[in-house]
C-alpha cells in the first residue's frame, strides 16, 4: 500500500531550466536547506522530501513579470513560463491545514528563481480529509434552515455598513423580511463595534425575525459576522443560537485557518466564510492562488457558504472567474468526504444577471446577493424582492426574462431602471 501524499499544482514562471526551479522548490519546501547537509542524505529525512510527480512548459516571455527575481549569469535570459506539480507524503505534516498552507505556498513566494508564482490547486488524501468535520450544512443544510427548495435564496447585505445601531438596523431588517427576503447578512465591516454592539444587534434584529416567523411560518435566515478572537467568537455563536438564529458569518482571511477551524469546531448553525481580502490572493495573474486551491482550505476547515463574486460585478473579477469559482464550491472534493458548499454571489447583482448566471452555472444552489437591486428598486424593496426572485422563475422555467416581465411589473420596473444604470 502506497503512503498517502498532498499534491500541489503550479503556474511558474522562471528564467532558470523549468526543472531546476521545480528542484528548488522542492527542496526548499521539504528537507532543502541553503547549505548542503550531511543529515540531508540520511534515509529517514529522505523519506519525508517532496517529490516532483510533473513539469510542463509552456510558453516564453522576453522579460519578468515580477521584481525581484534573478536570472543565470553569462546569457541572455528567456523567461519560461510552466506548470509543476510537486507532492508531499502527509507524515512530512500530518493532517493540519496550518501546516499545509505553511508547506504548500510558504517561502516559495519569495525564491529569487520565481518571477510569478500561482498555487493552482491542492489535493488531499482521504486521511487529511477524515481529521477534519468540513461543512455542517452545505447546500443542503442551507436550504433547510431558509425553507428555500428550489430557487437560489434571494438576499441581500445590510447597507450602509456602518453607522446604524441595532435599532435602526432591525428596521431595515423588518422590511426585508416583511419583502419575503430569504438571506440577510451583515457587512463585513459591522461586527462588535460601539455604535452596534454585537449582542444588541442580534437582539434586536432576532426579535423582528422570530416575530415574522411566528407570524408568516417561514424564518429568513441571517448571518451575523461575529469576527473575533476566537474565544469572542464562541461567546458570539452561542448568543445567535440563544436568540433563534440559523447562521453565523466570519471574516476567514481575518481570522485565519486555526480560528475558523476553533470556531468550526464549536458551531452548531452555518457558517458564512466572507472572502474580503481575496483581491491580494487573485488579482496578480504572475501571483497568488487560484480559487480552487484557496476555496477547498476553507472547505475542509468547515464553512458553508463562500463568496465568489457575480457576473458584471463592481470588482476587478470578471464574470467568468466567478462562474468558475462557483462551480468549484459545488464539486465533491471526494466521494467520501465531498465537502461542496453553497457558493455566494453578490457585488452588483440584481434580476438582470439572474438568466445568464444560471446558464453559465448550470445549477440554481446558491445565495443571489442584491444591495441596490434590491433596496433600490424604484418601487420598494418588496418590488426589489419580487424582481430578483421572478427573474430566477423565469430561468430555471426557460422563459426569457422579457417575457416574465409582461406579466411581473416589478420585474419590467427593474429591468427598465437598473438596465439603463448597470447594463
């Protein structure tokens, strides 16, 4: 029986011979050290030293695309561009994501032989898998506790993002649910601060919730960012679940794999993994990591749901980034464990992108954030609500978004006011 490894796939770009540099990173990520050692050839410490399992080149460049990189001395430089896949047995670590991450993209940003360097995507074996609970909900879960079956859940995020305290924010909270909203979350930038403390807030806002509940037999769901220490974030869980509420939501990029982990650990409702901070990780083509390898470190550690943007977003993402994303939130990980989560989009949505996003996706499991596509329409936010949720009927029916909105005119109000600002 073969020993369980990890594998990681890279974009490279170097002016050194492709597999030279794929030696260095090798070496520099297992057993290497700068200066030869005799214990470097001892059996037991090869045993635990990464291996190259591919290299393929592709292409060439006449000059770097990063500063900071050297190239040999004595010839022109050609900068070669590849993709190398180099693995790990999982004893060199054990099953800790801390740990991956350090392995899998530590020093390697920094090697002076790397012009451009992007992880790709990871993959795990099932014994790394097994040490962790992964998602508590997933899509599944999501749509459950929302009582959403079919449709995406139609939401939106609590503007401004700052500034309302907990009464006024429960005001806007009883109009959305009184709109039939099925998801509302909080801004990243709202957690525990004076002027909304985080206990207030989910008071106020869970007495409106719970009081629609009661009335309409249908509970929204609302994710409450309790961003924190890791021990504030398990005091925070626990008064969400005291209060009656279904989701909880973290900054995972501020809280790191260890404190999601903790928090995952201790949780009994979804967590909503806010991705801010993703632009530092993507934006660099020569730089970074892809979604799919980044995604499935959050997968594994637990969350349920993960941001990935929207087609015509605000943000320098373009649509198609987005739709692969997503579909990489809903692809099984493994058979045993497979770990799919209900991806988010938002940054600009309304009911204008709802036919080609569900198009392009191919699937209708996932939460459809609209800010001013919602609390913008001309004609209410209930308008706003009605618009977003019959574009999505319309495409998931095989009609044409024109069509519906014959006979839908908050929809023929939004596709009229929004087409003319957003396109």
């Amino acid at each position: 029986m073969s020993e369980p490894r990890f594998t990681a796939r890279y974009w490279l770009e170097t002016a050194f011979p492709v597999e030279e540099t794929a030696a260095a990173m090798a070496g520099e990520q297992s057993t290497g050290t700068f200066l030869k050692l005799a214990s470097e050839a001892d059996p037991l410490v090869q045993q635990q030293a990464a291996r190259i399992e591919a290299v393929s080149v592709l292409d060439e460049v006449a000059t770097p695309s990063l500063p900071g990189a050297v190239a040999p001395k004595g010839i022109a430089p050609v900068w070669r561009r590849a993709e190398v896949t180099l693995s790990w047995p999982l004893d060199s670590i054990g099953p800790s994501l801390p740990n991956l991450l350090a392995t899998v993209a530590g020093n390697l940003f920094e090697l002076r032989e790397l012009s451009g360097l992007r992880l790709l995507d990871i993959t795990l074996p099932q014994q790394f898998l097994d040490r962790y609970p992964g998602p508590a909900f997933g899509v599944s879960g999501t749509r459950r506790l929302a009582g959403v079956e079919r449709l995406p859940l139609i939401g939106t995020i609590i503007k401004p993002s700052v500034g309302l305290d907990a009464a006024r924010t429960a005001e806007a909270v009883a109009k959305l649910v009184d709109a039939g909203i099925d998801f509302i979350k909080d801004d990243e930038l709202q957690s525990d601060g004076p002027a909304c403390p985080f206990e207030a807030r989910v008071d106020a806002v869970m007495r409106v919730i719970n009081d629609r509940a009661q009335r309409f037999g249908r509970k929204a769901m609302y994710a409450f960012n309790l961003t924190g220490e890791i021990d504030q974030m398990r005091r925070r869980h626990d008064i969400v679940v005291a209060a009656g509420g279904t989701c909880v939501m973290a900054s995972v990029n501020s809280v790191g794999l260890a404190g999601f982990s903790a928090l995952r650990t201790h949780a009994t409702l979804p967590i909503h993994a806010h991705r801010n901070g993703w632009g530092a990780f993507y934006r660099s083509p020569a730089l970074g990591f892809d979604y799919r390898a980044w995604s499935k470190l959050w997968r594994v550690a637990g969350a349920d749901h993960m941001h990935v943007n929207g087609l015509r977003n605000k943000f320098a993402e373009d649509g198609t980034s987005s739709i692969a994303s997503a579909r990489a939130c809903l692809t099984p990980l493994t058979e045993a464990t497979p770990a799919t989560v209900m991806p988010v989009f938002s940054s600009g949505q309304w009911a204008g992108q709802a036919g080609e996003t569900y198009e392009r996706l191919g699937s209708a499991d996932l939460i459809y954030a609209c800010g001013g596509g919602i609390v913008g329409h001309p004609d209410g936010v209930a308008a706003g609500v009605e618009s977003v949720r019959a574009a999505w009927e319309a495409a998931m029916d095989g009609e044409t978004v024109e069509a519906r909105s014959a006979r839908t005119p908050a929809l023929a109000t939004a596709l009229q006011f929004f087409g003319k600002v957003r396109g």
